[in-house]
C-alpha cells in the first residue's frame, strides 16, 4: 500500500539513486535541515517560510517526490516547484497532488498553479486530465547571452534603482493593469506580494529587486525581480508598462552590471509569461538578439473559490422582489 510523508534531508540520496534525480535539480527542491523544517512544517500557513516536500513509498521504495511553496509571497495561493515519478507512475502522481491539494486546502490555501515544460506531456496529461488542472498562459525562458554584455558600454543606464517596500502598492497597480483581462483573476496580485517575509534572512531563495522610475512625476513603470537559489544561476521575472518597452534593453544592461559587482560568474535567465499584455515584445527581443530558448512551458492553475471582498454587493443575502408584483399575484377567488 503506498503512503505518503513529509521528506527528509536523507531521502535526497535515495531520489537520487531510484528516480535517477541529479544534484543540481535536489539542491533547489526543498531540503532543509532537520531543526529548520520541523519547525517550519508545523507553522500555520501564512508563516511559512520555506518550500515543503512529500514523498510517496512502498516497502521502504520511494515512488515519487513532489515540493510546494508559496506563489510570490501570497498566503493563500500555492506553486508546485517540482514533481518526479517513477515510469508509468499516473496513480502515484495524482496521489501525490490530490495529497498536498487536500492538506494545504485544509489550511487556508485556494488557489494552485505548477509550470510544466511543453516536453513533458506525461506531466501534462497527470495535471490536466487527472488533477484537473486548467492550461492558463505560456512560460518562456531566455538565457541571456555573456556576447549582449561584452558588446556594449558598461555604464549603468539612468532611471533604475533598488526598489523599496514603500511603493509596493505603486509597483501592484502596474503589475495587475498590464494583465490580460481575461487572465486577471488567476494571476492577479496584492501589495503584500512585493513585500520581503518576515524570515526571508532564512529562506532558501534570495531575492532582490530594482524598479525603473520617474522621480520628476514620482511613477513607476517597470518592476525587475531577480531571484536565485545558489548565487550562480539567477532568474529575472519582470513588468514594464506598455509603451515603455524600449527600456527592456537597458534593464538588462543595468542587471547585469548589478549582478556582475556580487559574483564573478553568473548566468541570467529571462522569463517572459504570456498573460502579459506586451509579452511578444520582450519575446521577439531575445530571438532577435540570438538569446537561447531554455524552455517553453505551460502555466497550470487550480482554484477552489474567488474571494470577495467586505464591501462587495453579493456578499450577503438580498431581497430582489420585497413586493408582490403582478408575476406572482393569483386569483384568490380561484379555487385551488
């Protein structure tokens, strides 16, 4: 009978030798030491500060292996970060998923989403078909190449700066009105998502972020978040307002020079996400530059129920007809 348990630091060698899992993919799958995790696990779900992982067994065998974090800070909406079978593991994987759905569920959570590269159509069938899970939007990742830096001037452009929480409420308003509207409420944020944790000192993600502004008018209008889990391979996840493209060029340019002052070595992945209104810009960008297609993935979301704010007008009963109106009058000199 398999059975399904939280993950522990040993159970990274046996992933390694059953699943055929490399170092480089466990290192940033939710391995923490001991102390760490057995405290972050029985956290309420709003304090959690670290990625969780569960692994399904049978006879002491481990068949498959799944991690769950926080999307982006929100409390109540959930990223699956990885996922790994056995062959013709379907069952196990809808286990697995239906497990974590169920528990986080449980604890507040409403909203799911896993990104799946558009190769792995196993994944794809076990999350659409058997998890129902709904394709939302496109993922596309860019190496930028080290030939786009050596090319140009290494002063940093103007109009950039360190971003601070102060204008989290600035830099979620032109995150959400640059969405798709008929994909705004999967992926719409609150200002609480551009805002550090409270443990981010002891996270296994780090995290830093620029915004491109005009002091003159005191508006934002480009937001760079850049993330990395081993000060090696960093990942930039982006919003520049519409008609404000142009300056994608120089975001780089200034990303870079940043990067290249904390490390000697360092590699930039670019993610474009198609529920952006002016994604096919920043995408033709890196092809026309020569930058290297990593991966083209599907966003997959699952969610339980919309919130509705206090101040909505359905969120409680209300009398539509409070008089008789000649729809619902009847004859009462006829007999029934």
């Amino acid at each position: 009978m398999t059975q399904i348990r939280s993950s522990v630091f040993y159970d990274c060698s046996k992933l390694r030798n059953i699943l055929g899992v490399d170092g480089f993919e466990l290192e940033k799958s939710g391995f923490a030491p001991k102390i760490v995790s057995f405290v972050n696990y029985f956290l309420p779900l709003r304090a959690k500060f670290l990625s969780e992982s569960y692994v399904a067994y049978e006879n002491n065998k481990i068949q498959g292996f799944i991690t769950l974090e926080k999307d982006e800070k929100n409390r109540k909406r959930l990223k699956i970060t990885k996922i790994f079978l056995e062959e013709n593991a379907f069952d196990i994987g809808k286990l697995l998923v239906q497990y974590v759905v169920s528990r986080y569920c449980a604890m507040g959570a409403v909203s799911y989403k896993v990104v799946v590269e558009d190769l792995r159509t196993d994944l794809l069938t076990l999350f659409i078909n058997g998890c129902n899970f709904r394709n939302t939007a496109k993922e596309y990742l860019y190496k930028l190449e080290s030939s786009f830096i050596s090319e140009r001037d290494t002063s940093s452009p103007e109009g950039f700066r360190f971003y601070r929480n102060t204008k989290s409420a600035d830099v979620c308003k032109l995150y959400n009105s640059n969405i798709n509207s008929c994909q705004r409420l999967s992926f719409l944020r609150n200002k609480e998502q551009f805002e550090p944790d409270f443990a981010c000192g002891i996270s296994d993600r780090i995290s830093f972020s620029y915004v491109l502004e005009d002091e003159q008018k005191d508006k934002i209008y480009g937001y760079f978040n850049i993330s990395t889990y081993n000060n090696h391979d960093y990942i930039l996840d982006f919003v520049l307002d519409n008609s404000f493209e142009v300056y994608f060029e120089d975001a780089l340019l200034f990303i870079s020079n940043c990067l290249s002052k904390r490390v000697k070595k360092w590699n930039l992945y670019i993610k474009i996400k198609s529920y952006f209104v002016n994604y096919k810009v920043f995408k033709e960008f890196c092809e026309s530059k020569g930058f290297e297609l990593m991966k083209s993935s599907c966003i997959l979301t699952k969610d339980y129920l919309k919130e509705i704010k206090e101040n909505s007008l359905i969120n409680s009963a209300k009398i539509i007809f409070n008089d008789i109106t000649p729809a619902f009058k009847t004859k009462t000199n006829q007999p029934f």
